[in-house]
C-alpha cells in the first residue's frame, strides 16, 4: 500500500515538472525569434520571425498551467502583466518597419484551468485613429488601439469593476504616445472602453482612454501612485507655440497633472506637487524607444 501510494505520488509530482520543462523549450524558441524581431536589419525576417512567435507562443499557452509560466526569459522582448488577483495576464510587444512606424501584438490570457483561454489583440490603431471619438469608443480585442502595456491598476468594488492599463506606443520616427486605456469584462469576454476618466478640470465629461502624443526626443512619465489612488503625468506643452496641436513637437515642460480616483472615476488634477511622491519602479515608466533605432520594449515588474 504504501509502495502504491509513493509511486502515485511520483506520479503528480512528474507531470507539472513535465509541463515546466515542456514551457521552458518554447521559452527557448521565443527567445530566438524575439531576438530576430529586436536586431535583424532586413524587415521581412523580423515580419517572418513575428509571425513565428505568435504561433509558438500560443502553442506554448496551450500547455496545462501555463498561466503560472512567468516567461521570464522573455522580458526584453514582450511585456507581460498579470491581475494581482491572478484573473487575466497581457501580452504585449511591437514590431518596428524601416519606415519608423510600429504595428502592435497581443493576447490577454484569462485564468481558466479548464482549457486555454486566449484573446488576440488585432493592432487596427489607423483605423481607430480616423475617429472622431477615438477617446469614447469601445473597442473589441479584433480593434485594438496598439500599446506596449506596463501596469495594470484593479478598480474594484464598484458595481462594474474594471481595470486601467498604463503603456507606450511608438508611432512614428519623429513621435511616441503614453496611453492610459481601460478594461472591462462584458459577459466574460474583455472589451476596451469604460467612460471613467475625466476629460480636463472640473469638466464632468468622462472618457474611455487618453493619449499623449510627444516628441521621440522627449520622454514623458506616466505612472500610478498607489498610496495615493493616483495616476500621475508629464504635462506637455509645444516647443513652439506655432506647433500648438501637432504631438510630435510636445515636450514637458517641468510641471505635473494626474487622475485621482473617487468613487469608481477618475478626476483631473492640475498643477500637482510631485516632490514627496515615493518613487519604487520608475524604471517601468521611462519609454521603451528613444529612437527609431531602440526597439527594447518596457521592462515587466
């Protein structure tokens, strides 16, 4: 009896094992093509080696307990953000073309022990971008505003709990954009869009994201106080005033707005004091490209 019960215990221990070692080989795969996509020179191999990646990456998710696989081999390649409370994790990462501009890839993976359960994030950012509203419209993960995503911030106990993703976007060779997008769940399926931050001071209009447009040649900080149940920003200004309107000529100009959260929204703020702030982790808030030539993406938590 007790020889049965060792060997079964063997058993249970060997299959997780198993599956780690399995994960660690796709691991190893994505890290080849990941370095492909970051250093080739010639566009068609790090388009081919994307493609390739994709495709061994959800094999990879398809193993039993993947979700709890860190990937930590990977975080100069992909962004990966997971809930606190282990309900969905984010895949992000970018590929730049010759020509400066970026195409964005994705898939939020939901915790379901029972099978895979995988959303791919489709980049439709010129589309979305034609919009009259891109700031109030709901998006499905098949439109997807593309971002390089590096926190998630749970908004909960509210009748409709929803989360707030802070990232980056490379847009072209002269420009990079911060985005503060929100999350849903809509009957379990994650939807883009939730009319919870306040436009400007003491507007009373709400929105579903924000996008700051700035200079490649700048840096803006975007980041989450959470002792302070704040979101904290850059305020950029045109370098000249005659660009006023045109995001690729903006640049801080040393002073700070944010978002205060009350409530279940979000309200501006202007004008913050920032000195006394805590400053943990800044390194996740300074941008992933400096140059069209930089492609090393924001470093996960």
């Amino acid at each position: 009896m007790k020889k049965s019960l060792f060997f079964l215990f063997l058993i249970i221990q060997t299959v997780p094992l198993f599956a780690q070692n399995k994960l660690g080989v796709f691991e190893d795969s994505l890290q080849n093509l990941g370095h492909t996509i970051l250093t080739d020179t010639l566009q068609e191999k790090r388009v081919e080696a994307n493609y390739q990646f994709i495709k061994t990456l959800v094999d990879a998710l398809k193993e039993k307990n993947s979700f709890y696989y860190p990937f930590n081999k990977l975080r100069d390649i992909v962004s990966v953000q997971k809930t606190e409370d282990n309900k969905f994790r984010i895949f992000t990462w970018f590929n730049q073309y010759a020509d400066g501009t970026y195409r964005y890839f994705g898939a939020i993976q939901v915790n379901n022990p029972q099978k895979l359960e995988l959303y791919p994030l489709l980049d439709n950012t010129q589309e979305i971008s034609a919009l009259s509203d891109v700031n109030s419209a709901t998006l499905a993960p098949n439109k997807w505003l593309g971002a390089v995503y590096y926190q998630i911030i749970p908004v909960t106990g509210i009748r409709e709990p929803y989360f707030i993703l802070l990232g980056w976007k490379g847009k072209s060779a002269t420009a990079n954009s911060k985005i503060i997008e929100t999350l849903k769940f809509v009957d379990g399926k994650p939807v883009f869009g939730a009319d919870v931050l306040e436009a400007s001071l003491k507007a009373n209009q709400f929105q579903s994201r924000m996008v700051f447009d700035y200079a490649k040649t700048a840096a803006m900080m975007l980041r989450y106080v959470r002792a302070e149940n704040m979101i904290v920003f850059d305020h950029l200004v045109p370098i000249d005033k005659r660009l006023d309107g045109v995001g690729e000529f903006y640049a801080p100009d040393l002073s700070y707005d944010g978002l205060k959260l009350k409530q279940g929204k979000w309200y501006f703020q202007e004008n913050m004091q920032l000195s006394n702030l805590p400053d943990e982790n800044d390194e996740l808030f300074i941008d992933p490209a400096k140059d069209s030539q930089n492609t090393a993406p924001v470093i996960n938590n």
